[in-house]
C-alpha cells in the first residue's frame, strides 16, 4: 500500500474511501455516464462539506469562533486533507468525463 493510500484510509471513512477509489483507472473507466455524474455530484458534496469544516476549525483555532464540538479543534490537518483527496478524486473524474465529451465530439 503507497503512504499516499495509507494517508486516505486514515482520513476518510469507509463510503469515501471507497468512492475515492472508484475513481481511479480501471475503475472510473468500468463506470457509465450517469455513474460518473452521481459521483462527481457526491465527491463535490463530501469535499465542499470537508471544506467548511475546515474553515470553522480554523476559526474555532484562531478563537474567532466558539467550538463546535466536546472539545475545541486544536488542528485541522486532518480535515483539509480529507478536502484534498476529495477533490483530487472529484478532479479525477470531472477529468474523465471531458475525455468522454471530447471523444463523443470526433
């Protein structure tokens, strides 16, 4: 397993994890149209969700805002890297649907 995988098993939880991977070769490749529109749709969702969280910690660490949570964020590396990946996999697919717009063009 690559530290790239290790680090994505670490952030994300099971149904991200396994749409992340379904957005790798051959997987993305298998998927039709209308698969690859619910999942850009679902990434986009996941990865602006994991964005907010993000900036809110951000805030909460800054003492701009109150803690959200039991306890205040001390970090929020975790999470901008759970935004990463999401959107590196969103990236991936969008990625792939031009691919397949262009060669319906020719």
């Amino acid at each position: 397993m690559t530290e790239a995988a290790k680090l994505e098993a670490r952030l994300l939880t099971a149904a991200e994890l396994e749409l992340v991977a379904s957005s790798r070769p051959p997987e993305i490749e298998l998927k039709s149209d209308d698969e690859l529109k619910a999942a850009a749709r679902r990434l986009r969702e996941a990865a602006n969700r994991a964005k907010a969280i993000a900036a809110r910690q951000t805030r909460e660490i800054r003492g701009k805002a109150a803690p959200h949570g039991a306890r205040p964020a001390k970090d929020n590396l975790g999470t901008i890297g759970k935004a990463q990946a999401l959107r590196a996999a969103l990236e991936r697919v969008e990625a792939e649907q031009r691919r397949r717009a262009a060669a319906a063009l020719k």
